[in-house]
C-alpha cells in the first residue's frame, strides 16, 4: 500500500470522517511549509472548522482531510502526521453515525 493508502486506511477505519475540529486542527497546525497565498486562502487549505464546520458536507470535510494527508506526504511528514492520527482515541473522531 502507497503513503497515502495508509493514512487514509486509519482515516476511514471504525466508519470515520474526519478528526474532531480541535484534533483537526492539531493536525493542521503540524503540516510544514503552510502559508497564506497572496490571493488569499491558505495553501494547504484550512482545515473546516468553527463557522466551517456547519457550512461543508461530509464529503468536503473528507476531501479537505485528503488535501492534508497529500501535503503532509509532499512535506515528508507522512509518518510524524501517521503518528499523529494513530494516536487519536476513537471518541477524537467524527463518525459517520453521527450524522
């Protein structure tokens, strides 16, 4: 299995979506070399939390979780953010039944 395979097995295992927005967060703020693009929005893009949270679908929080997971790998820090997610309690997770 590829770098990202891995990361997203432990992403979907239990039927879960994304972190908890704190936890989310946590990871976001981990990611090397962010920045904010001269046109606005950040590169990666943000993690979807506060107002966020509300406003995106299940399926854009996933996509937007995918942005991350492929920038940590572009960054090298597949196994530092491996570590991270492995790390996570159950409860630190959204849940697909949740919704």
């Amino acid at each position: 299995m590829d770098k990202y395979g891995e990361l997203w097995e432990v992403c979907t295992k239990n039927k879960r979506i994304v972190p908890q927005p704190q936890k989310w967060n946590q990871l976001y703020n981990l990611l090397k070399n962010t920045h904010k693009k001269p046109s606005g929005g950040f590169e990666p893009p943000a993690s979807l939390i506060l107002a966020a949270w509300w406003e995106s679908s299940l399926d854009e929080k996933q996509y937007r979780l995918c942005e991350h997971l492929r920038w940590a790998i572009t960054q090298e820090q597949d196994e530092e953010i491996a570590t991270f997610l492995k790390g996570l309690k159950e409860e630190d997770w959204v849940h697909q039944d949740e919704f």
